[in-house]
C-alpha cells in the first residue's frame, strides 16, 4: 500500500500512526557526572556515555532498540566456522571530526590500544583478542584466545569506540569521533555539541541541531532542572519521585525493561549472604520500593529479556521476610545483551567448573547446548556468588512532553540505551 492509502485506512481504524522524526532544535540533558573524559578505558558515567558512545563516537556494531545486533562502523562480518576468527567489513562513507576519513587503520590501532591497557575497563572484551590485522584499507581481522560465537555483540559495549589512528592522544583529550556529534565547546560546566553536517546517518538519526549536557550529580537537583525547564530530560529518576512525575500534565517518564540489577553487599548490609538470600523480600522491593517498575531476580544477572534466562529456586526462611527500608545501601548494575556479555564483565564466582562452562558456552553455536551450559552457570552464580541480587529494576527517565520518542526504546542503558541524541527528536 503507498504511506497515503495505509494513512487513511489508520484513520478509519482509530489506530495512530508512528509520528515521523523531523530535525531541530537543542537537546538539553541533565546527567549524573565525574567530570569530561573522552578516555574510553575509564568506565564511563552516565553523562560520558551519552557523550561518547551516544554523540560523539561509534562502535564497530551496535544494538539497537529491538535488540538485534547491526553494524554501525563495520558494514559487515563473517566468522570462521570454530568462531575463533572474525573477519569485519568496513564502511566506506566515515569521516573523523577533524577531516580524516575512517578506514581499517583505526580499527586495528584502537582495538591494540584496549588490548595493551591492561587496566581498561575493555579488559574483559580485549583479552580474547589474540591477534588484530589490517587485511586491506576495509578490512579487518580479528582472532581470538579461544572461540566466541557473540564475539561481535561485545564490540557494541561502549569501551570499545574507535579513535583515529596516530591521533588517539589528542582524540582522547580533545573528543575526536565519527559520531553525528562533534564537541563545540565546554561552558561552566556543560559540554556543548553539534550536529555534523553529511553525516552517514543522515536521514536515520540524529535528529537535534545541538546537544547540551549538563553536569547535575544529585537527583533532587535533576528533578528540579527538569521541573523548571532547564532541561528537556533526566536519566534515572529516583523510585520515590515517580509518583509525583506521574501527575504532572508536562512531564512523561520513558520505561524501559531490561536487565539491570539491584545488587546488596553482604559485607555492606552486615549480614551473611546466606541470611540475607533467605530472608530478604524479593516481592516486597519491587512493589514498594521500585513502585512495581521492576521485577523479581534469584541472585544471578541474567534477565527475562535475555535468550537463555533460567529460573533458579532461592531458599526462604520460615520467619518473616526482611524489607529494606530504603534504596541508601544498593546499588544498580547495567545489564548485558547476551549471556556471554554479561558473564564476562560479571565479578563470577572464581571455580573451576565455573570457568570450564563459560569457555564451552562461547564455542558452542547449538542452542539446546548453551541453554544447558547457561543454565547451570545461572544455578552457580545464585548459590556461590559473592552479591545478592534481589530484583530487576527498569530504566525509568523523565523527560517534558516535548520531546519525542520512538514505540520502542533501548533497555541496555538509562535513556535508550545512552542514546536519545540519535533516536529522539522534537515535536
């Protein structure tokens, strides 16, 4: 049917249609912040993220939305039959920031540069990589310790962006990219970006003239930026603060489910990890203290989202259920798309067999096997971790009723998935 005919059959039906992106305008986020570093083997904070991996950067591949892995620098790969080596195929339209066009030089140069940092937050990924080649101006090889059939989902994580080769000194002080957003320029405290003109994601994303991040660590203070329209959107509202966003008539909150976890110390909450797999009230803090935006976890960080999710049987004490009285000693952790992905940033549980199965799940490609193998390292992590992982907890952003953004959004970071500069647009 032609975009005219199916407009007006939606019409008839009362169904909506999409509304279309359209171009302008400045985003202004309100971010928790430790400061401007473009270095990637730093984890990033949640303001570094949006800026590197969400503006200013690009990865090899990238997840989008819906979870499917698509090449973002790479135009393709192909991986030999054991998985072991992986061949990319690079784009020919890529331009840095500073005039320099992209090419496989960059790739294997980065790529060498996480590889030999042995203190990088990419260490988990870059350790497999035994051997990195440049097999022509497009073209990359990449060959690994040992198999890995996801290997190309981890060259999505945002420690692994791509800097300019012979130039990542000044990359990294100065923010030199492929992203759809260039640095401007850093004003009390902001850090100002702006759209790149033939961009070879034009007409895909990118969808804002500028973007400004504003550095606001607490989160009263990002209500209240937002609440007075400083800024058009915050990431990370507080779980007690939702109530309150959900009445007001300018304010929408952007929820997204993924696999983020809420993690307990033992050691942090002085009690046995034991006790508190027992007694802790699962149910209890995702309705009252997450407001029912999450779910329940049985203390390992595989998700309902993800492929191989298993179910583990937690014990329970007989007396009465422990309920946090706040969020003050938890912490969250992001979550991965695959279970590999997740494993392998995991602080696991250091037993051999343990080790064994993580290395028979990467080279094993039969499905049937990698829900076994999964599985019983599911099992391993909630009986003999170190953490407690008592829930779920969704992605849950506010943002002013004039921004836009798409029926789906990305669940791997606060605002989809770190990147509503390319995703989202004005109305």
């Amino acid at each position: 049917m032609t975009s005219g005919a199916l407009a007006g059959v939606l019409a008839a039906t009362g169904v909506p249609l999409q509304a279309q992106p359209k171009r302008g305008g400045t985003l202004r986020l309100g971010l928790e912040s430790n400061g401007i570093s473009w270095d990637a083997r730093q984890v990033f904070d949640p303001l570094m993220r949006v800026a590197a991996q969400g503006c200013v950067f690009d990865c090899l591949t990238e997840v989008t939305a819906q979870g499917q892995l698509v090449g973002e620098l790479a135009e393709s790969w192909e991986g030999s039959v054991d998985a072991t080596v992986w061949t990319f195929t690079l784009r020919s339209d890529v331009t840095f920031h500073n005039g320099r066009p992209f090419g496989a030089d960059d790739v294997v140069e980065s790529l060498t540069f996480y590889q030999r940092s042995k203190e990088s937050a990419a260490i988990p990924f870059a350790c497999q990589m035994k051997d990195i080649q440049k097999l022509g101006d497009r073209k990359v090889r990449i060959t690994l310790e040992e198999p890995n059939a996801d290997f190309p989902f981890l060259l999505a994580d945002p420690q692994l962006v791509i800097y300019p080769a012979r130039q990542m000194g000044e990359a990294i002080t100065r923010g030199i990219g492929t992203g759809l957003y260039r640095v401007a320029q850093e004003e009390d405290g902001i850090l100002k970006l702006e759209r790149v003109a033939g961009h070879y994601k034009d007409g895909k994303a990118g969808w804002f003239d500028a973007v400004e991040l504003h550095p606001i660590s607490d989160s009263t203070a990002r209500m209240t930026a937002l609440l007075s329209n400083q800024v058009d959107a915050v990431g990370d509202v507080p779980f007690d603060a939702i109530p309150y966003l959900k009445g007001r008539a300018d304010i929408d909150l952007a929820v997204a489910r993924g696999t983020r976890h809420m993690v307990l110390d033992p050691e942090e909450m002085g009690a046995p990890r034991d006790v508190l797999r027992q007694e802790i009230d699962r149910e209890g803090i995702v309705t009252e203290l997450l407001h029912g935006y999450g779910s329940v976890a049985q203390d390992h960080p595989i998700g309902p989202g993800n492929t191989y999710y298993t179910e583990v049987e937690v014990p329970v004490s007989e007396g009465p259920k422990l309920l946090l009285k706040d969020l003050s000693r938890v912490s969250f952790r992001d979550g991965r798309m695959t279970e590999d992905w997740m494993f392998s940033t995991l602080k696991h549980p250091d037993t051999p067999r343990f080790k064994a199965l993580l290395k028979e799940a990467r080279a094993t490609t039969d499905s049937k096997r990698r829900g076994e193998i999964y599985a019983e390292m599911q099992k391993i992590t909630a009986e003999e971790g170190i953490e407690v992982i008592p829930a779920f907890a969704d992605y849950v952003d506010a943002h002013r009723k004039t921004l836009i953004h798409p029926e789906t959004i990305g669940a791997l970071a606060s605002l989809d998935s770190s990147r509503i500069a390319e995703r989202w647009w004005f109305a």
